[in-house]
C-alpha cells in the first residue's frame, strides 16, 4: 500500500492527531487521510475528466457515471491536486506580482468575524493569496499566511530568475526587490496610476484575480482548508485555457500516472 502523502505539499512526513487527523510536519496542513481504494480504467477516468472540465458538479458527475459519490469526490480532489504541482518552476522577463484576498460576502459572514477585521485589503480577516504573472500569460498563486515582506520576497526569489523585470504596486512588502538582483517598476494605485507609458503594470494578474472571484462564487463558497486546491485548479484552467479538451485530458492523465492513480 502506497504511504499516505500530504495532499497539499505531498510531503510524507506526517503526524497522527487524537482526532484520527494527520498533520504535515512540512505544512503543518491537517487533513483526513482517505481509506477508499480509487480504482478507474483509463475510460472512467476520462469520463470523470471530461466532465470536470465542463465544470458539473461532483453531485452531476456521480449521477451521469453512475460512480459512488464519495469515489467521485476523491477522484476530482486528485485531479486538483496534480493540477496545483502542473505549475512552471520559475519565471523570467517580465512578471507581475500582486495579492489579494479571498472570501465570502461581507455581508453573508458571520457578526463575530464582521467584528474582528474591515470589508477589505490589508487587515482583512479573509484569505490572503499572492500570485506571479509572466507576460507570456502563464500565472502561479498560492495561498500565504500573511502578505509581509518575509513571506513575499523568499517567494519571488524561488519563482522569478534574478535580472527579470518585476512589476508591483506601492506595497510597503515589496520594498527592496531591486536588492535581490530585480529589475523593480511601480505602478501607484493609490494616485489612479494603472499603466505608464513604458507598459509597467499589473493589470494582468488583476485580470486573473477577477477570473478567480468569479469562479470561486460561482462554488457558492469553499471551505478554507480545501481553498489551495481549487486555487490550483483555476490557475490550471488559466494556464491551459487556449488548449482544446483532448489535449487537456491527455496532459490530466499523464499527471495522474504519475503519481499511480
């Protein structure tokens, strides 16, 4: 039996909790670790596949295939998770860099949460995501614990090749970028500044940012926990979405035999 991995990191150092949970000691993500065995021939899978591409719903996929519900969610959860890794390793040229914040309405959380933080922006109590852009249209974004300097910096050096033109807002954790071998243009949003006339901004990633809004309200919420992998998901549909089905099926199994699915 393969070792139970961290679907997050796929880390296999885990630690057992009292609650029947395991932790990831690289993460530290807590997660149920699935005792179901997922067996599909090459044709299921491409049905499931094809199906979640048009974007049905697990209820929708278990009553066209006849597939036992629980199998069908485990199936599309590792279909999201060879996504989130389908990502490039580093980028160059020119890249945009940016964070938001994802959750519901502020209108629709609950009093106690209104409470703790403001609607909006840095400070809000809601999910912060950085994300990177090539100008070639390719994006990464990953779900951060805060948007400081420390977190955000290590991140570009990782997936950003030194000498490469990186483009942010007036964000006080993007000072010193230059310092670490970048070529650094700012666009200030704060004075209504979207573009110059040397084509430096972030309208890009702004862009995808709206893309993934949409479709995550389009889910009618995700729970915080499982946020990372539909994160992975949208980028992956960002990333391949000039690409016709059949080549986005083939490039899903050929992840999955990967990791022996």
């Amino acid at each position: 039996m393969a070792k139970i991995a961290c679907p997050k990191c796929n880390s296999k150092k885990l630690y057992k909790l009292q609650s029947g949970k395991r932790r990831c000691a690289q993460c530290r993500h807590e997660f149920i670790p699935h005792k179901l065995p997922l067996t599909f021939s090459r044709d299921e899978w491409k049905k499931i596949i094809h199906l979640f591409l048009m974007e049905q719903s697990s209820n929708s996929i278990n009553e066209q295939t006849g597939f036992e519900q629980r199998r069908v969610l485990r199936a599309l959860t590792k279909i999201r998770f060879v996504m989130m890794q389908d990502v490039p390793e580093i980028f160059s040229g020119t890249v945009e860099v940016d964070e938001t914040y994802l959750g519901g309405q502020w209108k629709n959380k609950r009093k106690t949460i209104r409470d703790k933080g403001t609607k909006r922006g840095r400070g809000t109590e809601k999910q912060p995501v950085f994300g990177i852009l090539c100008r070639n249209g390719t994006v990464w974004a990953e779900v951060v614990d805060d948007v400081g300097a420390d977190t955000l910096q290590p991140l570009i050096s990782q997936k950003v090749s030194t000498g490469s033109i990186v483009c942010s807002d007036t964000w006080k954790a993007y000072t010193g970028i230059a310092a670490r071998g970048y070529v650094h243009r700012l666009v200030n949003h704060g004075e209504g500044q979207y573009s110059d006339r040397k084509g430096n901004h972030i309208n890009g990633l702004e862009g995808f940012w709206g893309y993934l809004k949409r479709k995550l309200a389009s889910k009618g919420g995700v729970r915080r926990e499982r946020l990372h992998l539909f994160l992975g998901e949208y980028v992956w549909r960002y990333n391949n979405r000039s690409d016709p089905e059949r080549i986005k099926t083939r490039r899903i199994i050929q992840l999955l035999e990967k990791i022996r699915c």
